[in-house]
C-alpha cells in the first residue's frame, strides 16, 4: 500500500474562494470560479488559469511551495458599470495582497506565500480569453468585466490534512 511522504496541497480554486469570501463578507458580490449566461452582477470569478509564465515564477522547493497563474475577473452592470468594475478589481487586489501578507492560512487548505501582478486589470469584451472554458462573443447587454492576472506561490496548510479523496489509506 502506498504512503504519502510529502505535503499535499489544497485546491487553489477554493484558497481564492475563502479570500474573497472572507474579504467581501456581508456584501452582495456572487463570488465564484465559473462564468455563466445568467450570473449576477456584481460578481467576481477566480480561477487558476493554464496561461505561460508559470515558468519564469519556479519555487525553489516543488514540494513545498506551488506556482500558478489566477485569473481574477470582475462582471458589473449598471450606469456606474465600468468605475464599479474597476473598484471592485482594485478591492480585489487588496483582498490577495492582505491574505498574503498577513499569511492568512484556511484550514484544509493552505496560503498565498507570495504574489505577483503579471497583468493589472484591464477591460475585456468577452467572457472568457481563449484558454477559457467558457466563451461567448460578448457579454451580455450593459455588462462589463474587467480581467487581471496574477502569478502565485502557495504553501500547503501546515496543520490538518487536505480532504483528497484520493489520498492513499495507511
């Protein structure tokens, strides 16, 4: 029977989400990782991404530290839908930065050891880049969504194992 001598890593999907949930608490943002026809607005999606420059960000130590790209994307609507975009981006970066800065750990799970914008956030006119999952050739009517990217260095939780239903028993 196989042993696991290493640590195993937490979903970065569900990292993100308990940061921006943590960070937004009490407000009406839909926080999520996927894109649909008929999300609400204001909504934020993270996800991790298979972008390049992955590379240029290696750990020096694979077993303890994982790099990764994560798109942050921000959908708004409204009059104020462009500058809204734009605020609630700006809170998220906020929301990565403090997480990682006060090395906010999520049980199960792990932290952000460190941060780097690749890209500031900017407007996009899709739904998703052509990497994504989901595309359509525009938004909805009066939406906007906004789109940075960032290159991350996570560490597994220190206590309390990942729930992997693929962890060898023993």
């Amino acid at each position: 029977m196989s042993t696991v001598n290493m640590p195993v890593f937490g979903s970065t999907n569900r990292l993100l989400m308990a940061v921006f949930r943590e960070f937004f608490v009490g407000q009406e943002i839909h926080i999520g990782t996927l894109f649909s026809e008929n999300i609400p607005t204001p909504a934020l999606i993270a996800r991790t991404e298979r972008r390049s420059g992955s590379i240029a960000h290696k750990a020096g130590d694979e077993m303890f530290i994982k790099p990764l790209i994560v798109s942050v994307n921000t959908l708004t609507s409204g009059l104020e839908a462009e500058s809204d975009g734009e605020a609630l981006q700006e809170m998220a970066r906020i929301a990565i930065t403090q997480a990682q800065r006060e090395q906010k750990t999520f049980p199960g799970i792990g932290h952000i050891a460190a941060i780097e914008n690749s890209t500031v956030a900017s407007r996009a006119s899709d739904w998703a880049t052509s990497t994504g999952i989901v595309q359509y050739a525009t938004l909805p009517k009066g939406v906007v969504r906004f789109e940075s990217i960032y290159r991350l260095l996570i560490r597994p939780p220190v206590t309390g194992s990942v729930n992997n239903r693929f962890r060898p028993l023993g």
